[in-house]
C-alpha cells in the first residue's frame, strides 16, 4: 500500500492512498454512528441519503437528502464511503 498525499479540505484531513482517498477516521465513525442511529428509528423503508454532514468540533452529523449546503465548521461524508465500513 503506497502512502501518496496528505491534503485538506475544509479543515477535514483526507489520505490519498493507491490513487483512493479517505476521510479522517473519527469524522468516517461519527458518520456513521449517525447513520446507524437513523436506520435503528427508522425501521421501515427510509430514503437512502447522499450523506451526512458532520460537525468537526462536536462530531454531530445530520443525514442530507438533497444538494449539500454545509456550515463552515462541516464536512461532507459521501454515503459510499459510510456504506463501506458497514458491510
């Protein structure tokens, strides 16, 4: 595995390792703690989201639905890359 760059975008460190990038692992967990809480209220049939929109000081996220519109302090995690971790 070839460690290629570090970069920031919005305050939130992404790695861009083999051509891939990732998103700082604590910002990818509470994306997905969010997301996990949401299908657990939401048994039933949901829409899926296009992702969530985690602030980076608290960690607290919101599901979004349609066009992102993120605060200075977020960060958008993609939901591919929520999906990932959890199968």
């Amino acid at each position: 595995m070839a460690y290629a760059s570090r970069r920031t975008e919005r305050g939130v460190e992404r790695v861009v390792i083999d051509g891939s990038e990732y998103i700082d692992p604590s910002i990818l967990r509470a994306a997905r703690a969010v997301y996990q809480s949401y299908c657990q209220v939401h048994v039933d049939e949901f829409p899926r989201p296009l992702g969530i929109a985690i602030n980076r000081h608290n960690l607290r996220g919101e599901l979004i639905f349609s066009q992102p519109i993120l605060l200075p302090q977020e960060c958008f995690v993609p939901f591919e890359q929520i999906e990932a971790g959890l199968y």
